[in-house]
C-alpha cells in the first residue's frame, strides 16, 4: 500500500468533503445546472440548511449562483464553475483510493 | 470518463427520469397524433362549407398540428414553468447541452415511424392484411421505443400505461365494423400516449401538491 497515497488523504478538499455539500457537489456534477428547489429536493435538505452550504460552495469559487425567472417563476440557478468541476474530479480521484483498493486478507 | 462515479450516474439518471417523470412531452405529443389523425373526421364535418371548409381544415390543422409538433418544447417548457418547477424546482440534464449525446426527442421515433410506414406499404400487397401489418409495425415499434426508455427511469411500471390502451385500441382498430378510417391509427397510438401521459401527470401533481417545505 502506497504511504503517498495515504498522506494525500491528508489534503482532501475540506470544501467538498461534508456531506451536504458533496451531496449538492454531486448532483450539480452530475447534470448542467439546477435549482435551489430541485437541490434541496433532492438532498432532503432544510431551506436554510442548503442556503448555507450553497454560500459555503459559491465563496470557494466551486459554483455560481443565477437569480432569474422562468415565466412568472423565479429561480435560484446553482451551475457549477470549472475549478468546481475540476476540484470535485480530484476529490473523486482521492476518494477512489479508499474505496476502491484491495480487501485485506484475514490474518 | 474516469469521474463518473456510480453516485455521479445515480444523479443523472434521476435528473433524467425527473425531466420526464411528468409525463407533458408525452401528453403534447399525444395531441399532436390525435389532430393528425382527425383530419378525416374534421374533412367530413367541413364539407358542407365547400372551398372555405377546407381552407379552414388546412389552416386549423397546419396550426395546431405545427404548434405541438415543431412548437413541441416551447410548449411544454411552458406548462413545466407553471405546474412542475414550482413543485419540484428545475434541472437542466448535460445531454441536452453536450454535443456526443443525442437528447431525448420525439422526432427519431417519428422518423422511424415513417420510414415503417413507407416500407410496409411498398412491401405490401395484401390490402386485407394492411391493418394487421399497421397494428404489428405500432406495436413493434412503439414497443421497442417504451423498452429503451424504460432503461433511463426508475419506474418501468409507467410504460404498460401506454401499452395497454394503445393494445386495446389497436383491436377496435382492426376488428371493429365498419372499419375506421385508415387516419384514426394516428388517433389510437395518440390517445394511448396522452391517457398514459394523463395519469403520470396526475400521480405527480398528488405525489408533489407544493414545493418542499422548510423543516425536513
């Protein structure tokens, strides 16, 4: 087993390892962009619980956030930029070396 | 692609399943072979007008029929801005932005249709078996259509749906007497897509009455 591989966990992305925010990394990676309501939808997230990681996500500059309307409907659009999309594939590069690796043999 | 992790593919497919769980594409495209294959049945209605009766089908039907077929995604862009985005918010999928994948459309199925349509008639010389030959290619190809979506949704019950009237209204089709109207095939498979589409939208507006609520 790699000891370099072991210290890069080290440096995992701190931004995008909590679990609401990579629930919302993940599906915002996942399609071209979706909104407020489909995210907290989909991460049975309270309104003010997902404002807060949105905010958290949109600070590290990993996602933009577009007020506009649909018709009459306003819609809070959350798209995720390229150094996001680039920081989560690093992310789910490191996270493969703890998923992914060999099982141990019984002693 | 290496970073489509199995999470990554779960959230698409679902973003998928969720762009059509509604049922509105469906329901519009429903209508649009449902006036298609009026044209018949509003020619007869119209006769008494002479000329300008059918100056008035050609018009109603090249409206109508336009608005659904090539005005197809405004319209249920439309509708979706008013009863689901409110309800269950807004997803724009990557494969209707990427260029290597082909987005859902209706339009390769039509192609097919006609395509079918064109070599069944060539093929066939037996005006008595046309129907039958009709009824086989519907059901062929609309089934293979409904057993390659069912690999994108979670819920592959939604497909008997439409299958189950478009059968049943294929039997009137071939077995009722008189016969209908050759057209009304386009009534049959439109009316099966719009009732199945009826019932999906109606099981999600009662699964979905509002948009999610502050406390979990």
């Amino acid at each position: 087993m790699s000891a370099k591989g072991i210290k890069d966990l080290s440096s995992l992305d701190r931004v995008i390892h909590e679990p609401a925010r990579l629930m919302i990394m993940t599906i915002l990676f996942a399609v071209e962009e979706a909104d407020f309501v489909y995210l907290q939808r989909e991460c049975g997230l309270t309104q003010g619980n997902l404002s807060s990681h949105i905010s958290k996500l949109e600070e590290a500059g990993y996602l933009t956030i577009t007020k506009t309307f649909k018709g009459k409907y306003p819609l809070t659009i959350c798209k995720l930029t390229r150094k996001g999309r680039e920081a989560f594939e690093t992310y789910s590069v490191k996270m493969r070396f703890v998923t992914n690796g060999p099982i141990p043999s019984k002693p | 692609m290496s970073h489509l992790t199995p999470s990554v593919l779960a959230a698409r497919q679902r973003a998928r399943y969720y762009r059509d769980a509604s049922g509105i594409s469906e329901l519009v495209i429903g209508a649009a072979l449902v006036v298609f294959g009026s044209q018949d049945y509003l020619a007869s209605k119209l006769a008494p007008f002479g000329h300008l009766g059918r100056v008035i089908l050609v018009v109603v039907i090249l409206i109508l029929y336009g608005l659904l077929m090539l005005g197809n995604k405004r319209i249920v862009e439309w509708i979706k801005e008013r009863l689901i985005y409110p309800r269950t918010g807004y997803v724009s999928t990557q494969d209707e932005a990427d260029k290597g994948e082909t987005a859902r459309s209706p339009f390769p199925v039509i192609l097919v249709l006609v395509l079918i349509i064109g070599v069944v008639s060539f093929a066939s010389g037996y005006a008595n078996y046309a129907r039958w030959i009709w009824s086989a290619a519907m059901l062929l190809l609309f089934g293979s259509y409904v057993f390659l979506s069912g690999q994108f949704e979670l819920d592959p019950r939604r497909s008997w749906l439409f299958l189950i009237p478009l059968v049943g209204g294929l039997a009137w089709w071939n077995f009722s007497k008189p016969s209908p109207p050759f057209m009304s095939l386009a009534v049959v498979v439109g009316a099966s897509l719009a009732f199945a589409s009826l019932i999906r939208l109606f099981t999600y507006l009662v699964r979905n009455p509002g948009p999610p609520s502050a406390a979990p």
